[in-house]
C-alpha cells in the first residue's frame, strides 16, 4: 500500500515567512490534487510539520545556522492556509526537542512504526525543502526498507547554496529513490 508524505508545508517556510523557500507555496496545488487523490482511493495521508520549542538548537541565537521559524504554537508554525486536510490524516510533529535536530519525519516520530502496522510498503513524499526534510524524509524511508517516490513537481528547495535542491535529487535517486510524474 502507498502512503502520501506532505512534508513541512508551513507558513514560515512560503513565502513571506522566516524561513521561506523560493516559490514555497506553489507546492499547495500539486499536493491538494494528490492529497484528494489519495483521499478518495482510501490511502494514508501523513502530514509533517516542525514544531520547535524557542529554544531550538537549529536557530542562529542558540548555534544553528537558522533563523527562528516554525516555533510550536505560532502562525509561522501553521501549515499554509490553502492546503488541504482530508477526512483523515496522520499528523507528526518534529524537531521537538531544543537539543537535536531532526530534519526526517521519521526521525523519533513514530510514523515508521504507523506506517507498518497499515501496510504500507510505499510513500510519495512532497513538500518542504528538497534539500533539508524532504531528502532527510526520503533517505530514512529507504533506510526503514520503504519503497520512496519524489514528486518532482510538489517539492522546492531552500537552496542555501545554488544546486543544493538538484543535488538532493540526484543523492535521493543514486539511493533508491523513484521519481513521480502528476
């Protein structure tokens, strides 16, 4: 069974927001046409989010090499206005705690154990940023012995370097990785 990763579709991460990636928001329309798709054929839908405390070792005041975004409880911490929540979805938060980064929607959320106990053996993950949650969500999938499909045209990158987005697509294939046409 195939199940739907919508990956950190926040309002920080659009643009307009503390951390925006370049056209963000243009990921809404793609992944509302699969979230209804999967919606309709009875699959899984998972959505991520960060849910950061203040305090959050990514931020640049505590460290990191981020400016404060996606702090728990904030609008900036809200998923985009127009994206679409089905009847159902599998909600996950991440990068919860202040001392560990945690860029994978796997990454002590539970979801793989979820995930199993449904079946699935398959995801297509979309979302936010190529680079960063999506490839982290993506690698540990394979990791985790699922099969992962990249939707090419539901995904953008942060890009903090020119090409770091067409790296983590080309590092995603050479691992496993399937690409997904709309």
């Amino acid at each position: 069974m195939r199940a739907l990763i919508v990956v950190d579709v926040q309002n920080d991460f659009c643009p307009g927001g503390a951390l925006a990636v370049n056209q963000g928001d243009r990921v809404v329309e793609p992944i509302n046409s699969l979230i209804r798709k999967f919606e309709a054929d009875g699959l899984p839908v998972v959505f991520t989010r960060d849910w950061h405390p203040v305090n959050h070792v990514s931020f640049k005041q505590n460290g990191g090499i981020w400016p404060t975004h996606c702090v728990a409880r904030t609008s900036g911490a809200d998923f985009h206005p127009e994206l679409y929540f089905p009847s159902f979805a599998f909600l996950v938060s991440k990068a919860t705690d202040p001392d560990l980064e945690a860029y994978s929607g796997f990454q002590g959320t539970g979801l793989a154990s979820w995930l199993k106990q449904l079946e699935v053996d398959e995801v297509l993950v979309t979302g936010l940023a190529t680079d960063y949650c999506v490839k982290n969500t993506v690698m540990d999938a394979l990791k985790l012995g699922f099969k992962a499909l990249v939707a090419l045209n539901a995904i953008r990158a942060v890009d903090v370097n020119p090409g770091d987005g067409e790296k983590a697509i080309q590092e995603m294939l050479q691992n496993g990785a399937e690409l997904y046409s709309l």
